[in-house]
C-alpha cells in the first residue's frame, strides 16, 4: 500500500536515520540482493553560455564574458570518441540555454554522433527541451519526435531541483515552473522515451517541500511508469550568487533513504558520490541505493561550484566491492553488461 504524504511527512520529520536506513536497505535488499551498480559515461556541456542565470548555478556565463565557451561539432565528436575508446556506452549532451543554437544545431550532433559511434545519447535536460521547442517556435512533442527522429534515445532529469514553486522562484527565478518539467517528461514517457528524475536539496527549502518533490515524481510514475531512476544530490554553493552552507551528509542520507521508501514505483534509486564524496556515496548502498551513477569521464557543472571527486572503473569496483555487494557494470537501461 502507498504512503500518504502526510505519512512522508511525518517519515521524514521524525523518524532517525538509522531506523530510515535500516527499512530503505531491506526494500533495497528485496529488489536487488547485494547487486550495486555503474555506468560509465561522460558529461559533455556543449555551451556555458545560459540566458536563464540561476542563482545557484556557477557553470552559466553571459555571452560576453572571458570564459563563456560554445563546442564546436567536432570538439563535441572528439570528446565521444575518446569517451568510446574509454569503454563509455553512454554520453550526456547538456547545456546553456544559448539563443544562437537552434534545434538543427541539435539535431545534426545527434545524426552525427549515431552514424559514427555505437552509443547511447542519453541528453538534454527538460529545461532545455522546452527551451529548444520556443526557440523554433513548435511544440514539445515536435521537439522531442524530431530529436529521438535524429538519435535521442532517453531524458536526463536534470533541472528539476525542488518542483515547488516559490522554491524555484527564489532560486531560479527564470526557470521553467514545476508543471513545465513534469509536463515534459510526461511528453516524453507518452512517445515511448525514457527518463530519469532528479531532485536536488539544500536549497532551504522545508522537509515538506522534499516530500511535495516526490509526490509529484511518484505520482507521474503512476500515470506513465516512465521514470527509470531517483537520483538525488546537493546544492553546491561556492561560487554561486545564492550562497551558503552545504547541507550534512546525514541530511543527505536521512532524505535518500525516505525517497526509497516513498518512491515504491521507481525500480533505482542513485547515490551520489559527486556532489557528496567517495565514502558518503558508499554509505549510500546502505541507505537505499543501488547503483552509485556514472564514474563521471568528465564533468563541468559541480565542479564550477568548487566540489570536484574524481573517480576511475577501478575505483568504483574497489568502493562496492569494499561494502560487501557485487559491482556490475550496466548501461542506460539498466542491464547489466559485466559483474565484477
């Protein structure tokens, strides 16, 4: 039977952590045995040039500005190669929201990528989608038909945050609203296109507002099942223009084994090593995870705010097998390609 959100809510405020953790890793435990996953692939952010500004990004730059960068296709094609030669099966395309890249821009990356590499593209978060179909003037679902048409194969949950309003309106003021990210992915699930879902804490916002965020997740996972993962980490604030503290590892881990218990409709739940740090994500398979993401070939975004971990396929294999569980390989899909 489903918990209410009233019963979320009272989980999450007062239940300890230990208890959560204990009841997160035996839901984990039935799903998945001592299985614990990863996938290898790379983070390329085509432009970090962004009309939106986002308090708490520290990756945007405006068009002006000494640093502010847009790839060229065959910068964008060298980094898949390379990524390819590393064993990676997947690629995130994600980027700015830069006016003088259209949706043909987009879609010649895509055939080009397809037709020289065997790869997954697993890119652009719903920000950007809905961004893409103002831009040329067309709908969503002509947006994404003529993106997968090109070789998008699924949606990153990126730019989600908190799915409440005056959260996002304090923090990302021109940001789209939580209706427009849900209405994407709901789009998307709607063509046959997978996604995963995002949330992001330590923004202030209230241990309510966490569970309104997964309420509305789990709800639009009842209508489409279209969500094949939770991935969860936190705000980063250096260098941004919101500021403040970084939440607690156990205010992370408190909210990850919760969002296992409430999220009963979503088969993975993701911890994060990258924003929370080697030891924190290997806790995290005690806390409800089962798969601790990417080994991370590259990224941009959290390390512009001053948090940078790095990791290898060893490493990662070392760091389950170091838990007790069995490290696996798998792809997008989550099959698994080789246990270790």
């Amino acid at each position: 039977m489903e918990m209410t959100k009233k019963e979320g809510i009272a989980l999450i405020t007062n239940e300890d952590l230990l208890t959560l953790g204990k009841q997160a890793d035996e839901i984990r435990e039935n799903k998945f045995g001592n299985l614990a996953t990863f996938v290898i692939d790379r983070n390329i952010n085509y432009t970090n040039i962004c009309q939106n500004e986002c308090k708490f990004c520290a990756f945007f730059r405006r068009k002006k500005q000494k640093d502010a960068y847009c790839l060229t296709i065959n910068e964008i094609l060298e980094k898949v190669r390379e990524a390819v030669k590393l064993g990676a099966t997947q690629i995130m395309l994600q980027g700015g929201l830069n006016p003088e890249l259209g949706l043909e821009y987009y879609e010649k990356i895509l055939r080009l990528i397809k037709n020289q590499f065997n790869i997954t593209i697993h890119s652009f978060t719903a920000t950007e989608i809905q961004y893409f179909a103002k831009l040329e003037g067309i709908s969503i679902l002509e947006t994404l038909k003529r993106l997968r048409a090109a070789g998008l194969d699924s949606l990153p949950g990126g730019g989600a945050e908190i799915l409440v309003d005056t959260v996002r309106k304090r923090i990302s003021p021109r940001k789209i609203s939580s209706y427009d990210w849900l209405n994407v992915m709901k789009i998307a699930h709607s063509i046959g296109m997978k996604s995963t879902a995002t949330m992001v804490i330590g923004f202030g916002e209230t241990l309510e507002q966490r569970i309104e965020h997964m309420e509305k997740i789990r709800n639009l996972q009842n209508e489409t099942g279209g969500f094949r993962a939770f991935i969860m980490w936190s705000f980063q604030p250096k260098n941004t223009q919101l500021g403040g503290e970084k939440i607690n590892a156990w205010d992370y881990m408190k909210t990850l084994a919760v969002s296992r218990i409430y999220l009963n409709n979503i088969e993975h739940i993701q911890g994060s090593w990258v924003t929370q740090g080697e030891r924190i994500g290997q806790l995290t398979l005690g806390f409800g995870a089962d798969d601790l993401g990417s080994i991370m070939l590259e990224e941009n975004v959290v390390k512009a705010a001053g948090t940078s971990y790095e990791m290898s396929k060893q490493k990662m294999i070392d760091l389950i097998k170091s838990t007790g569980k069995v490290p696996a390989q798998r792809d997008t899909e989550y099959k698994i390609i080789k246990k270790f």
